[in-house]
C-alpha cells in the first residue's frame, strides 16, 4: 500500500477526560458535575460499590449505572458497546483502576494465564485485550471520563501559623504507565477538591489550577472539542453499514471508518449486542457474501 501526505485537517470530536486523585478528593462528584454538564444522557459504569448513586438528585444531576462484578478488559468493551447501543452521550468509569488491580483485571489476567511462575506468557495474551479496552474507550461515540484512584501519602508542610501539619497526597494513579497519553485532558485532584490539569491537548487548560471544578470547565472542554470538520456518528455508520448489500461498498465503508480511527468505536450489532464497528462492518460483508455466492468481491479485512 503507497501512503501519500495530504493536508491535515480537524475533525470534531468528544472528551477523554481522566481524573485521579487519592480517597476523599471528590474524583466520583467532580466526574459527574463534568459528566452531566457535557450530556443530558449519563451512564455510570460505577466499580465503587454504588458510590456513584448517592449523588442522584444532587443538583439535579440524573443518570443510569450499572455495577460490574468482573473488571475483565473485555467486559468493558462490551459495557461501552451497550452504553453506545443506549445512546449514552457520556459514559463515567470509575473507576478505571479497577480494570488494572481488581478482580479479573490486568494484573489478575496475567498472574492467571502465566506459566512456571512467569507471567510473561501471561502479559503476552492479555495486552491485546487491553489495547482493544482502550481503544473502545477512545473511540467511544460520546464523551468518556475515567477516574483513578491514586497512592496516598503523606508530606509535612507548614500551615498558616507556621505549625508542621501533615497532609495526605495522591501520587501515582492505580493504573498502566502511559494511560496519559490515551486522554485529551488529565487533572489531578487533592482533599480541597482542587483540581491540577497535568496534561491537556486544550492549550488554555494546561498547567492549570481549577478550585471546584465543574460546569465551566465542562463547556470550555466542549467548546474546544467541538470545533472542527463534522464527520458522520456511530451510529449513522452502522445504519449505512445494515444498510448495503454489497461487500465492495462495505468495504469501501470500513476504509472510510478506519480513516476517521472509529472502527474500535463501541456499538451494537444488528441483533442489539454489544460489537465494535469495525466488526459490525465486517461481519455484515460476511453475511452478504453468504447470501451471495456468486458474488466475487472479496469481504472487508
């Protein structure tokens, strides 16, 4: 295949937003006052034992959740396939940590499937799985923000009287070196519920110091986000895609996916399971194919 260089050009897309901050920093409200201020339709895939739902009716804040027992990689591309299936126009992990340390997550995985004590073998199988999680989360057709727990420590400052007073601090999140670099904007929350902005592809935001962040930040992240090239939604893609019956369109339209990099966006298939649309696009060129064979074209790859 002959690559070619053409103009760059900006598409309009969503919020990848992460939060992490030690226990009692707020990073389950700060998550929905952003969340429900970004979508009128909320969904919570809420690891914290239902932490999440007593904030229902705080300022008015309404959402759907649901509450995980296996924190499997592929169990939440499936949960964002079913979020994208309800139209959700935000999705909330938290937290994401719990896909790294907590029952069946990533490190589980990898102990499980390691071999003679090695789980190098173990980490060999599994990081597909994981490259496939975050590649659902980036390619959501909405917004995602994923919370994370942090370490805690403590450091010794000195108050306003001059006194020595400790104070705890989070330090690094509960999560795979590197998932920075999957995000738009990464803040950093401590007890005052302030938030720090320690990587931000938003250039007004970066470095900066939010007390209380909220429904301002929200909008300024979705004013930015929004500026851009339109491009067809998930979902009008996979109409089109249940739509063809042929497998040469449809494979013209699985190129024209992946050039946008949705062909991980979560979805559903044509019977409401959760899919990704890469897949629903190939398994339906699958089904024409079947119901065509004379039909030489081959099926989208």
């Amino acid at each position: 295949m002959t690559l070619s260089f053409k103009p760059a050009t900006r598409e309009a897309s969503f919020a990848r937003i992460a939060l992490s901050g030690p226990s009692g920093s707020g990073k389950t409200y700060t998550a929905l006052a952003l969340a429900t201020a970004l979508s009128d339709k909320v969904a919570v895939i809420d690891t914290e034992r239902g932490s999440a739902s007593k904030y229902v009716g705080l300022n008015g804040w309404q959402f759907d959740t649901v509450q995980p027992d296996s924190y499997a990689p592929l169990s939440l591309v499936e949960l964002l396939g079913a979020a994208a299936g309800g139209e959700y126009g935000c999705v909330v992990i938290d937290s994401l940590s719990h896909y790294w340390m907590g029952a069946d997550g990533m490190l589980e995985q990898a102990d499980r499937r390691g071999r003679n004590g090695n789980n190098f073998a173990g980490w060999k199988e599994v990081r597909p799985e994981e490259r496939r999680m975050i590649d659902a989360l980036t390619s959501y057709p909405g917004h995602v923000i994923a919370t994370m727990r942090s370490k805690t420590e403590y450091v010794i400052e000195e108050n306003e009287r001059g006194k020595k007073v400790p104070r705890k601090v989070g330090m690094k999140p509960e999560q795979r070196d590197g998932i920075e670099y999957e995000m738009d904007v990464v803040g950093d929350l401590d007890h005052d519920n302030t938030l720090t902005i320690v990587k931000s592809r938003i250039h007004t935001l970066s470095k900066a110091v939010i007390p209380l962040p909220g429904e301002e930040l929200a909008h300024q992240i979705a004013d930015w986000l929004s500026e851009g090239d339109k491009i067809p939604t998930v979902a009008e893609y996979r109409k089109r895609a249940l739509a063809m019956t042929s497998v040469d369109d449809l494979k013209a339209l699985f190129d024209e996916v992946s050039s946008h990099r949705m062909a991980s966006a979560p979805t559903v298939d044509r019977d409401q399971n959760p899919t990704v649309l890469g897949d629903l696009i190939k398994a339906t060129a699958t089904r024409v194919k079947m119901a065509n064979p004379t039909d030489k074209a081959q099926a989208a790859s």
